[in-house]
C-alpha cells in the first residue's frame, strides 16, 4: 500500500511541476520516521492539490474558450425562426 501512495504522490508532483520524486519524499519519510497515517496524510494533500489544479486549469481554459456559459445554445431552445435563406427541401 505505501508502494501506491508513494507512486500517488509521484504523479501528483508530476501534475503539479514540482521537483520532488517520490524517492525523495521516501527518504524524507524513513529520515523523519514518519507513520503510515502521515504518508497518507501526506498523499491525500498532494492529491487535493492536484484535483484543485486539474480543476483550476479546466475553469481557466473555459473562460478563455468564448464558449457561451451562462445561456448555452442547444437545438431544443434555437429559434429556427429567425433563420432567413432558401429553403432546399431536397
């Protein structure tokens, strides 16, 4: 299990841009004598973190998208009415 949360945290810091392997934080755990729980611990933070990156790049990228956000155009609510042109029926 502390393989997992280890690899977890690797591609956390991936994510993140940090430089900091899970060798490292590995070596700074067994230096520190740091606990499963605090491994863990450790993990569900980087995680977090990750998770609000994943989604603070996700809300930047629609902001900047134009893309309508409040009145979204759908065919249900389109008015085909102010459509003008010829009309094919082919």
């Amino acid at each position: 299990m502390t393989d997992s949360l280890f690899s977890a945290i690797d591609r956390c810091n991936e994510l993140l841009r940090l430089d900091f392997s899970a060798e490292e934080f590995a070596k700074l755990a067994e230096e520190r004598s740091l606990s499963a729980e605090s491994i863990e611990a450790v993990s569900s933070v980087f995680e977090y973190l990750r998770d609000k990156k994943e989604q603070s790049t996700i809300q930047m990228l629609l902001r900047t998208s134009r893309l309508p956000q409040k009145q979204v155009k759908t065919f249900d609510n389109f008015d085909f009415d102010v459509l003008k042109g010829k009309v094919s029926t082919s």
